[in-house]
C-alpha cells in the first residue's frame, strides 16, 4: 500500500513528512521484519524519492532508533511513588515483553544494535529511581537494572525461532547494522 503526502514544504510538512515516513517504517517492520525495510521499498511506500526519505529522516540506522524510540515511549513508565515498588517493576517489564511480542523486529534489533535515545533514558531513569525507592543503594540498583534489562533482552532473543537467531548470531559479529540487514 501507497501512501502519499503533499510535496508543499515548510516546517510544519516537513514535520508531517518526517512522521509519515516514521509511520511507514514502522509499519514495514511490524509486517515484514528488519529485511523488508530499505531505504527504496520505504521511499517507494512514501510516494518520495530515496533522497527526500534520506533528507528527511537520515539513514537506515537513524530509522530504526527513531522507530525503536517511538516504540518504548509507549510502554508505561514505572510509577516511581506507587506503594509496592515490586508490582511496579513487574508491570514495567511485562511492558517491555509486550512490545517485544507485538513487534517481533523490536527483538531482532535489540539483539544486534544498542538502543539509545531520549524513551531510553526516561525508563532507566524511572528504573533505577524505582529500585532506590525500594531499598537499594546506588550500586546495586545500577547492577540490578542492568541485570534487569540484559535478562528480558536474553529472553526476547531466546524466543526468536532458531533459523533467525543464528542469522543474528552471524550478523552480530559484523562491524555495522547494514551487515546485519
């Protein structure tokens, strides 16, 4: 399916176009995994030119951050106040185990690239404040969030089937995502 979206420019369209060519993207790798998404098929879904999704959004990688990052800031955050800090934390990860059911490519990336971004930081920020609410020291509440996190990415991958994680074992030792894709 075709989309298209009005060629006026300005600030506010080129907003719209930059949304819309995330939407697509998302779209694509919601249907079709990390594979189906390049630049041409995506440019092509978008009615534009590989050079205005280029100008627009950046490259393949810079996609994917934008549309992993579109992704975690819909999972809740951890209410870091709530009264049992553990049911707090257990919600938080079914989020995160949620999106990753929901969004198979969300398990390929994650096994092959680092996520980084604003989404990011606002849920290791509201994590490790939710650990320190619940008696932990600096340190250690550093330790278990990282713990946290590689545990529900180790068994996102787990999951994967078999054929696609050693696809992602063999492009995990490549130098770049493009490798991998």
């Amino acid at each position: 399916m075709r989309t298209e979206l009005s060629s006026v420019s300005g600030p506010r369209n080129e907003q719209a176009r930059t949304e819309h060519i995330l939407a697509v993207a998302r779209d694509l790798l919601s249907t079709g995994g990390i594979a189906s998404l390049t630049m041409r098929s995506l440019a092509s879904r978008c009615c534009l030119s590989v050079n205005t999704v280029y100008a627009a959004v950046g490259d393949k990688e810079q996609i994917l951050q934008a549309v992993m990052n579109t992704l975690l800031s819909e999972i809740p955050l951890p209410n870091v106040d709530a009264e049992y800090c553990e049911d707090e934390l257990l919600h938080y990860f079914e989020g995160i185990r949620s999106l990753f059911d929901q969004n198979p490519a969300v398990r390929e990336l994650i096994a092959i690239e680092p996520i980084y971004g604003e989404s990011v930081i606002a849920g290791l920020d509201h994590l490790v404040s939710l650990l320190l609410r619940c008696g932990l020291t600096s340190a250690t509440a550093a330790l278990a969030c990282h713990t946290l996190i590689a545990y529900t990415i180790g068994f996102s991958v787990h999951s994967l089937p078999r054929t696609r994680k050693e696809s992602l074992r063999h492009a995990a030792t490549g130098s770049t995502l493009d490798r991998a894709i």
